[in-house]
C-alpha cells in the first residue's frame, strides 16, 4: 500500500492540523487513519488531504481517499458502511461531517 500524506502518525501537515484544531477534531486524525488502515488492508492508495468544495466558499473537509480493487457492488457498499461506522465510534456524532471517505474501486490490480 502506497499512503500518500504528510503522516502525523510521522508528521500531519501543518494546515491540516490547524484545520482539525479549528473544527476541534484533531485528537481523531490518528486513530481514523489507523482504522482507514485496518479497514483497508488491501489498499492500492490512500491519501488524507484537505478538501475545499468548489461551490460553497469556505466549505472544507478532510478527506481520506482510498483506491481498492473493485470486488462488486455489495462488497463496496459494505466496506463503506463499515468504514463509516468506525468513523462514528471515533469521533462524536456532530463533528464527523469534517471527515469524507473517498473509496475509488479501480477495475484490477495493476501488474
């Protein structure tokens, strides 16, 4: 697995922490992405940066961008569900909307 971020778990970025300070989730960065990892063992990628959404000015998020090799349509649905489920066992239920999961199924694992 190739993890594309500025670690904490080594270093996080400077500007994602100040964003997590400021929307007061900076104590979950660490064990979310220790669940992204457990959840998706078999991940091709996953990068965690900020994300500013280009229609509503000042909306950001953190998001947590993971390819995997798609395995079909049920099996994407639960991998999400379950994902997000350990997203509300980790942070508090009004803070978890700083967070976005991006699964990216990709049709086969590259040769």
């Amino acid at each position: 697995m190739t993890i594309a971020l500025s670690e904490r778990t080594a270093h996080w970025s400077l500007d994602m922490l100040e964003f997590a300070r400021q929307q007061e989730v900076a104590d979950y960065l660490d064990p979310l992405l220790a669940a992204t990892k457990r959840l998706f063992p078999d991940a091709m990628r996953l990068a965690v940066y900020l994300e500013a959404d280009p229609e509503i000015e000042g909306d950001r998020h953190i998001a947590l961008e993971v390819e995997i090799v798609f395995s079909g349509v049920e099996a994407y649905l639960d991998r999400n569900r379950r994902w997000i489920a350990e997203l509300c066992h980790i942070c508090p239920a009004p803070l978890t909307c700083v967070f976005r999961l991006l699964l990216m199924p990709v049709a086969h694992e590259p040769a």
